[in-house]
C-alpha cells in the first residue's frame, strides 16, 4: 500500500484514501492537513484518515469519500458510520441552485443550506420529497429540510420539517406534504394526534373552484378556498376545544409612514400632542370608553396589539344594523347566523349522504362589518369579523336530525388612519391628527383583536 506524508504533519496518508485526498487537491484543498493515521473504524469495517478540514472514509462498498464541515457534524451525531447513516456515497454535491448542498450514505442524505443548516432525509420521506411538484427535492414548493427525519411519539410514524411545510409518513397512509394553511388548521389540533390523524393523501385541487385546496385525512378532510376552511369528520368526535378557535391569520401592521416627517424647531411634535389630548378629552366627554382606550393606545406609542375582550365582542357581534349606507357592509349578528345556518346545512348534507353522524368545522374569511351603536363605530368604524362554527349532525327524518353546535366569533382591525375631512365632530375629523402623529413618530399604528364567548346550541334541523 502506497503512503505519504505532507509536512510539516508526521502523519501518513494511504492507498485509497490518498488517492482520493490527492484528487481534491492534497493541502490545498479544505481538507487541509492530515492529524492522524490511517484509522481503522469499529468492527473493521472501512479505515479513515482525519484532517484539519474534516475526513475521509473508506469502506470497500463505498470507496473513499470525504465529509467534513456541517455535514461531518451531522454524521458525528449519528454515531458516525456505525450508526443508521453509515457510510458515505458520494462527495459533496452541489445542487442547482448553486448555494445549497447535498451528501449521499447508505442509510441517508443529508441537505444543508446557509439559511436552513444540514438536516437527514431517508426512506419514504426522501422519496416523496424527491417527487414534489413542480420540481423535486429542495426546489419543490416544500424547500429544504429544516429538521432530521423525526419518529413521532405513537412510536410508528416519522416526519421532517421543511421551509414551507412538512412531509409525515405513517405505515398505513404513505408519506404525504401538508403545506399552507391546511397545515396551520391540522397544526392546532395537534398534527397526527389531532382528531384528524395522519394525512391519507396529498392536497388537490378542487375542480371548477380557482384557489381552493382539499386534503384528506384518516378521519376527515379540509378544505381551504382563501380565508375560508371546512373541516369534515365522519364519523364524528367530540367537540375538541380548538374547533371554534380556528379563524384566518391576522395581517401584519404596515408601518411605512411612521416616523417619515421630521420636526426641526419642535413646534409640530408639541402641537400634536396638545390636539391628541383633545379628542382624548372629546371620548372620555362622550362616554366612548373603548374609543378613549384605542386612541391612548395609539398615542402611547409601543405598537403592541390591543385586545378586547370576549363580552365586548360578543356585545358588538349582537348588533342587527349598521350606521352605513353601503349595502355590502353586513352587520355583525347577520354574519354570524348566516356562518350558523350554513355549517348546520353541511353538516346535514354529510349525515344524508353518508349515513353516520358528522362533524363539520365551517371557519368564514374575514368580512369587513360593522355596528351601530357610537362607541362601537367610534372605536373601530369598520372593521373584519369571521365566525367559526363546529356542528355535530346525526341521521334523522328531514327536519329531524339532532344538532349540536358550538360557535365563536373572531375580529380585528388594524387601528391606522389616511387623511379626510372635517365631517363635524372630534371623533370623525381625528384622522388628520392621528395621521400626522404616526409620520412624526409619535403613534404607532397596532392590531386590535380579539374572539367572543364560545356559544352552545342543541336541537333539530
């Protein structure tokens, strides 16, 4: 066998392993210098050399490959090649983006990116992944792993985290992504512990509906269109305390006009000041309570999301009318019964169709609504409500069928203002106050949220 040494290093570099050493380029390459001999591995089943910048192994299967940096970190916390990954197949290997890269052995792969570091994928995870669409791997919609392969704690499924979704793999279902936001509503419940089990298929789309998304489960499904879900079980469970939680994500606060106008003599600031304290004064006058709170908020300047509480939405969400001539804007109560009447007919459709009792979860999207009485419109004006409703249905005669209901609403507002006009009274000609006061940085726009009181209801549909 063929050795060398590369001084100023004693140590000796041989046969294969120096032929593979000396084709990436001896010490100039990253491996750099050699710090030991020849090893021999456990068991004898290959050899290594160790050097500055990682190593090289050999075993007569796989030939000599090099692994070092992130990826030599990942293979040390596996054991090295006596444990699952085993031994290397391949050199590192850049993949077409030309930032992230991957490494073949026997029992794995291992991705790494600047953004996402090096994580393990094998098996049927691995192959599902290399089949996403459009493109496979990490070009697919699901990006690079973001966690080793992972074994779930029911001791028989596994799954990995990518930048945009996840990949679970059950024995009896395959492996299957779960992505977007049917992922955040399978999320809540607890993933393959949730009243949905493990995903049985992957999302399709749904036919003669642009945007909508269905995904089906052991138990169930959901449907995703936008802002607007449907969950689906049959047979049905349990009402599960997070059904009615369910509720569009709330939008991020746009905060490019606060702090844009400077006020060189610091007359603007003071002025400001003085005209905020007198809408202030104008809701505390009018018994505004919650208008009052909103606007010191704003003006206290920390941009933190206010929320209110349960009675107060649920006292806002009964109002039957609104104070705006625009026939697109709903008022609140009539939302809600609509979500109610909508979610009870569903649910009654499925027990029709298939026999047994079903559980169905309808969540609206975000529907600009608004009130009536003169807080609640001084307060928030307009603002976007959804509602969630969860229904068990049972079979029965048509009119017949027993219902249970829970129902919750969910609102917010992004508490900002654009300038108007002066339409006769503080609260209304506020807007340019409020506006001025976020360019010269002294308010801060925040989110105003909040859910109701969960609510019951029995009887037959």
């Amino acid at each position: 066998m063929v050795c060398q040494t590369f001084p100023p290093t004693p140590f000796q570099v041989c046969g294969a392993i120096l032929d593979k050493y000396n084709s990436l380029g001896g010490p100039n390459s990253f491996l750099l210098w050699p710090k030991s001999n020849e090893l021999s591995n456990p068991g004898n089943t290959g050899a290594r050399s160790e050097f500055v910048g990682g190593n090289i192994y050999w075993s007569s299967a796989t030939g000599a490959r090099p692994v070092a940096h992130d990826f030599l970190t990942k293979f040390g916390n596996y054991g090295y090649e006596t444990g699952f990954m085993k031994y290397p197949t391949s050199d590192e290997i850049v993949l077409p983006d030309g930032i992230g890269r991957r490494q073949e052995f026997q029992g794995a792969t291992v991705y790494w990116s600047p953004l996402s570091g090096a994580h393990t994928i094998t098996g049927a995870i691995r192959d599902k992944w290399n089949q996403s669409p459009p493109l496979p791997a990490e070009r697919s919609f699901l990006g690079y792993p973001i966690s080793d392969e992972l074994r779930l704690p029911d001791g028989i499924g596994a799954m990995n985290r990518f930048q945009n979704g996840v990949i679970y793999w059950s024995p009896s279902t395959g492996a299957h992504a779960v992505s977007g936001r049917i992922l955040d509503v399978w999320a809540a419940g607890g993933y393959e512990k949730s009243q949905y089990g493990y995903p049985s298929g992957d999302a399709t789309a749904v036919a003669g509906q642009p945007g909508a998304v269905l995904q089906n489960f052991q138990r169930g499904s959901i449907y995703v269109r936008a802002d607007y879900f449907r969950g689906l079980l049959v047979p049905a469970v349990e009402f599960r305390s997070y059904d009615t939680g369910l509720h569009p994500n709330y939008p991020a606060v746009d905060l490019s006009d606060y702090d844009t106008v400077g006020d060189p003599l610091n007359q603007s600031k003071p002025a400001n000041y003085q005209q905020s304290a007198v809408i202030s004064a104008y809701f505390s006058s009018q018994d505004r309570p919650v208008a009052g709170e909103l606007w010191n908020h704003y003006y206290g300047n920390t941009g933190t999301d206010f929320v209110l509480s349960a009675s107060r939405i649920d006292t806002w969400t009964a109002e039957t009318t609104n104070g705006y001539n625009d026939p697109s804007i709903k008022a609140p109560a009539g939302l809600v019964e609509a979500n109610k009447a909508d979610a009870i007919a569903q649910a009654i459709a499925e027990v029709d169709r298939t026999g047994q009792p079903a559980k169905v979860i309808v969540s609206t999207p975000w529907l600009v609504t608004a009130g009536i009485s003169n807080d609640h419109v001084q307060a928030l004006g307009r603002y976007s409500l959804c509602s969630t409703t969860a229904v068990i249905a049972k079979p029965g005669a048509p009119g017949l069928h027993p219902i249970d209901l829970r129902q919750t609403t969910h609102m917010f507002d992004l508490y900002d203002f654009t300038r108007g006009g002066d339409y006769g009274n503080l609260a209304q000609s506020a807007v340019d106050t409020a506006v001025t006061g976020e360019e010269l940085g002294i308010a801060k726009p925040f989110l105003v949220l909040g859910s109701g009181s969960d609510r019951s209801w029995s009887g037959t549909k």
